[in-house]
C-alpha cells in the first residue's frame, strides 16, 4: 500500500506540471455569515472563454482540485469545467448527529449564499457538481437531504460513519424534483464506514429521484478513494454530456441537430462535438433521409464555429458507406474549403483521395481525375507522392491513358529515389502496377522486366508472382 501511495503523489505531482495551460485564480472572498475572508481557488480550463457557458464542480474540506482540473483536461469525453476550492472546516462534530454544527452550517450557507453566487456572478456557469472526501462528504449528504437542487450532481469518496445514529435514508429524496447522478466511491476502509457506505446504496438504489453508482477500490484505503474513483466518478456525473437521445417522432435531421446541440449546451454549456458529428453520422440511413435534408445538415455543420476540417472528413467518410456519394462530395469539398478558414486538422491529401472516390463510386473516371491531379499540384510542397500514385493507378485500371499512367508510375520511383517524395506504397507494389499497364498494352518484354524488379525487391509479393505466371 505505501508504494501505491507514493505512485499516486508522484501522479498528483506529474498531473500539477501539465496544469501550465489552465489558469488559476486564487482570492479571498469575505463572507457575511463567517466574518471573515475565505481562501478560494478557481481552477479556469484550457482556451476559456469569458463568453462560454462551463459546469463547476464544488469540492468540500480537503483540496484535490489541481487533480480533478488535470483528469477533466486529460478525459476527451468530459466537458471542460470550472473547479471552485474554499476553504471551510468540518461540519459535523464526532458524528454524532446528521445536522451541522454551528460553525459547520455557517460555512454551509457561506457555500450556498455567497461562494456560488460569486461565481455565477463572475462567470457564465451551468450544471453544478458538489464532490467531497471524508469530512467532504458529510456535507454532500447533508446538502442532498435538505436542499438537493442545490446541485445538478453529487460524488462523495470515503465517507465517515456515524457513531450514534442512523441516517434516515428517505429523507434523501423528500425533496429532489431534478433526478440526481449520485456517486459513491468506497475504499478499503475501516468498517464501520463501509458498512455506512453499502446501507446508503442499498436504501437508495431503487429510488426514482436519484441515479445511484456504487464502486468498490480495494486497494484504496480511506484517504485515497479519490485518486482511485475520480475518473470512474466524472464519467458517470457526465454520462449525459456523450450519450445522445433518439430522433423524436417527425424530426428531421437538420432539426435534430439543432435540437441536441441546444439542450446539450443549455445542460452543460458545451457538448461533445466531434462525438456529435460522428453520432450524427450514423443517422444517414435512419428515418428515411433524403439527399436534400443531408446537405441541409451539411450547411448547418458548416457554418457551426466548432467545426473543423476533420469534421466534414468524418462525416464524407460516413456518407460514402451509406452510398450518399453526392453528399459526400460536398462534405468532402466543405472539407477542403474549411482548410482555409480554420486551423488544419486533416491531411489535405486523404481528403482529395477520398473526394476523387465519390467519382469512381458513380463511374465518373474523368471527373476523379481531374480531382486527382488537381489535389497532386495542390499539395506537392507537402512532398506526398500518394496522389500520383492514383493518378497512375487510375490511369492504367481504367484504360484511360495506360502509356501516361505508366510514367506517372515511373516518375513517383525516380522521385522516391531521389527523395524527392514519400508514398506509403511499397515500391514492388509499384512495379506491379507498371507490370499490369504492360500487359494491358500487350508489351510482354517489358511487363517482365517490371514484374522481375518488383519481385527482386520483395519474393513474396503474391500478387507479382501470380502475374509472373500469366506473362509466362
């Protein structure tokens, strides 16, 4: 176990220097009901955007804010979020009772009346999340008796065991009109805490208001479920953010799209965007969608400011398998189109690839030709020879202009030779494909020759040898 320990701080350690691109807000926030200024940390995520909506996730007493901001930075299916840290004590003194203490219900209402204000006032903020460790989550039990929309989620982690009561369990949802995520993380502990924890779930897993999960860390002990559980935590708080909702009876596809973005932005400030357009992709075929609706929805993609080249990539891509190949043109020219406007996230040379696909799809040779060469003098100082390679390829199999193929063919080995390019085709592979253009123009000799150096270069190349054969 104490090697575990010292792994998880030299985790916490390697997690606080990649921390160098979120930004971190320490202030003193004086409090009416405390007398007294309260330390306050505001973990604010990567690129954040005055303008931006972001949840906020609350943690209670002990500080591992720096390592919920670095997981939430490092987990591409969570939503960036704002981490908020103040430093209050423990509320409930030797467990004796589920109410706070004095001082305990002086920081409560400091939390609900003056720390969230200040941040909603201060920032643009949706869905809350309240977490918290040990004494931490005290308070979150306390909070989800007796004011549960206070937050849109709850976590807790190692939670204390009461000496002298037991708890009243449906008091937990007298009150929740929003069903609650609720989280609940047990380490390998003392007893008694365990023992807690299980009777918690047991009493609230068949409730309607809540959505309850149970995770066991055995080789967690009371102080480091938290490392343990976070993530598994977070993924289940945000399950939402990444999982999306059917069509609604009559809804058409660019409606849909509209819709989902709006109700994941109005929960959650943001959604999962590029997950989205991969989703969306897989809803071609559904409700009997035309060509028309698709390219409606295409427009709407493009003109979104979250869209990247990549996106519209994906989406051709998608639409190609489902056989919409004239939308999948104009995704894929949208795709090359957006190169120009926003930051490039997609090799220029694929996209051209697959444009010039669409065409041989529909037995359109000249037009993917064309599209071919003109991707080829578009990216020659990228130094990719894979789109002349095409042009050949193409030139020979479809009986084109197999002579001007074959040099195609012969030009891209003396560039590679002098590299001059790169292709990510073997150079037997190449020679094939010469072979097969000799062939076609019925010049034996020097197909033979071709077939000879591809083998040369690689024996097992079945393809040559089988051609070798019919030559011979």
């Amino acid at each position: 176990m104490k090697n575990i320990k010292i792994l998880f701080l030299l985790l916490l350690s390697l997690f606080s220097q990649f921390l160098h691109a979120q930004k971190l807000e320490n202030i003193k926030l004086f409090s009416t009901q405390l007398q007294d200024s309260i330390p306050v940390k505001i973990w604010l995520p990567e690129d954040y955007k005055p303008s931006n909506k972001y949840p906020v996730i609350y943690e209670f007493i002990y500080d591992h804010t720096n390592f919920i901001a670095a997981t939430l930075q490092n987990m591409w299916s969570l939503p960036q979020a704002i981490v908020v840290y103040a430093e209050i004590q423990g509320g409930n003194e030797h467990y004796s009772t589920p109410l706070l203490t004095d001082i305990g219900q002086k920081y409560y209402l400091f939390i609900k009346n003056e720390l969230i204000d200040y941040i909603t006032s201060n920032y643009h903020t949706t869905h809350r999340t309240a977490l918290g460790l040990s004494q931490g989550a005290d308070y979150i039990n306390y909070i989800l008796r007796n004011d549960p929309e206070l937050f849109s989620a709850y976590a807790i982690f190692s939670i204390e065991r009461p000496v002298y009561y037991t708890a009243n369990f449906k008091t937990y949802t007298s009150k929740i009109t929003n069903k609650k995520p609720y989280f609940i993380a047990v380490a390998n502990d003392m007893k008694e805490r365990m023992v807690f924890a299980n009777q918690l779930y047991d009493s609230l897993k068949t409730s309607p208001y809540i959505n309850i999960k149970k995770e066991y860390y055995p080789n967690a002990d009371h102080s480091y479920s938290i490392l343990y559980g976070l993530p598994d935590a977070l993924n289940f708080i945000f399950e939402d953010y990444y999982i999306f909702r059917e069509f609604v009876q009559g809804e058409k596809l660019s409606d849909y799209f509209n819709n989902v973005l709006n109700e994941k932005n109005d929960r959650y400030g943001m959604l999962n965007y590029n997950s989205f357009i991969q989703h969306i992709g897989t809803l071609f075929n559904a409700q009997n969608t035309t060509s028309s609706e698709i390219n409606s929805l295409l427009d709407l993609i493009n003109d979104n400011e979250n869209t990247y080249d990549i996106d519209l990539f994906n989406l051709g891509s998608l639409l190609m398998q489902a056989g919409f190949y004239d939308n999948a043109e104009k995704s894929f020219r949208l795709s090359l189109k957006k190169q120009k406007e926003t930051e490039i996230r997609m090799e220029t040379t694929s996209i051209y690839f697959w444009l010039s696909k669409t065409y041989e799809n529909r037995n359109e040779y000249a037009k993917a030709l064309k599209i071919l060469e003109e991707g080829n003098e578009k990216t020659k100082s990228k130094k990719d020879g894979f789109l002349l390679y095409r042009i050949g390829l193409l030139k020979i199999e479809k009986s084109m202009n197999i002579k001007e193929g074959i040099n195609n063919l012969n030009t891209l080995l003396s560039q590679v030779k002098q590299n001059m390019v790169t292709v990510f085709i073997s150079n037997d592979k190449i020679y094939t494909e010469i072979a097969k253009g000799y062939w076609k123009l019925h010049n034996k000799k020097q197909a033979k020759e071709s077939i000879i150096k591809a083998l040369e270069i690689n024996p097992a190349n079945n393809e040559a040898k089988e051609l070798k054969e019919i030559i011979n």
